[in-house]
C-alpha cells in the first residue's frame, strides 16, 4: 500500500514538472503559430520541440555530476537574451504594412527549439544527481513539450486569421517577456 502511494505521488509530480517545463514551448509556440501554414509544418514543429527538451534533459542527466551551476546559468542569461532581440525585431518588423510570412525550419527552428528546451538542461542535471529513472522522465518532457507546443501553434495559427498583424506585435512581445523571465 505505502508502495502504490509512492508510485502515484511521484507519477503526479512528475507530470507537474513536465506540465510546468512545457509551457515555455506552449509561449514561444504562440508568438511563431502565425507564420505556420499547414498541419504538417505544425506536427513537424512540435516533434522538433519535444524532442529538443527530452534530448536537453537526456543531456543534463548524463552529465549532471560533471557540469557546473555557472554554465547552466550563462546559457540561460544566452538564451534570453537572444528571446529579447527576437521578441524587439517582430515587435518593430510589424509596423511595417505588410505582413511577413516566412517559414521555420532548419537551423532556425533547431536553434528556437534548443533556446525553447534549455530549462530541461539544468533539470536534468539535478535528476541525473538524484539517480531517478530517467526514461519515464524523457518520455514525458517530451510528450509534454510537443503537445503543449502544437496547442500553442495551432490557437496562434487560428488568432492570426482573426487579428492579423497584431499577433505579430503579441508573439513579440511574448518572446520579450519570456526573454526577460529567463534573464530575471
């Protein structure tokens, strides 16, 4: 019996923590669903997601004894970074009159993917020090990620429809905050 209870607390807050790591994919999924056209470019991108924070957090278990908190926290203040600059040029880039429709993919949708799934990294390292399974932990970061990615893309993709340019400024300013939340 104490065994069961064990199993069931460590499945809910395993699924809290994959809950809470995702929705940074579910935010940044809603500032670049407007520039997504087809349902396969929606699948694809959220595949690509969830598997960057899987691999991230596969990553930070195997090394989790070697890598050192100072790295950890200058690839976030990176990242972040990088949120702001991308969140300012769509912010500004709308004003112009037209609307920019371009593709993500390639090296632009594996370095937003990477940026997106740098908090599974750090994770990682701390339950790669714990010694916890970690397979049931990839398995659902992943999935987490790429549902809650696809949720993301698809509501941006449909808002876009109805307020146009506006969710240009909106993704903006979601990827500057987001930015911002990860410096701060």
């Amino acid at each position: 019996m104490k065994e069961e209870f064990f199993v069931t607390d460590y499945i809910i807050s395993l699924l809290f923590m994959a809950f809470a790591l995702s929705l940074d994919s579910f935010s940044v999924s809603l500032s670049i669903g407007s520039y997504v056209r087809r349902l396969h470019q929606l699948l694809y991108i959220s595949f690509i997601f969830g598997l960057f924070h899987s691999l991230l957090l596969l990553i930070g278990l195997l090394l989790g004894v070697y890598v050192s908190w100072k790295l950890t926290s200058i690839a976030i203040l990176l990242s972040g970074a990088i949120f702001i600059v991308i969140g300012a040029y769509m912010f500004f880039a709308s004003f112009e009159h037209k609307m920019h429709y371009y593709s993500i993919r390639g090296l632009q949708l594996f370095s937003l993917a990477l940026l997106v799934s740098l908090d599974s990294f750090p994770i990682g390292i701390s339950l790669g020090l714990t010694g916890i399974n970690s397979m049931l932990h990839l398995l659902f970061f992943g999935l987490f990620a790429s549902v809650m990615t696809f949720i993301g893309l698809y509501i941006a993709r449909r808002a876009h429809r109805i307020i146009g340019v506006y969710s240009e400024r909106i993704g903006g300013i979601i990827l500057f905050i987001i930015g911002l939340h990860s410096i701060f």
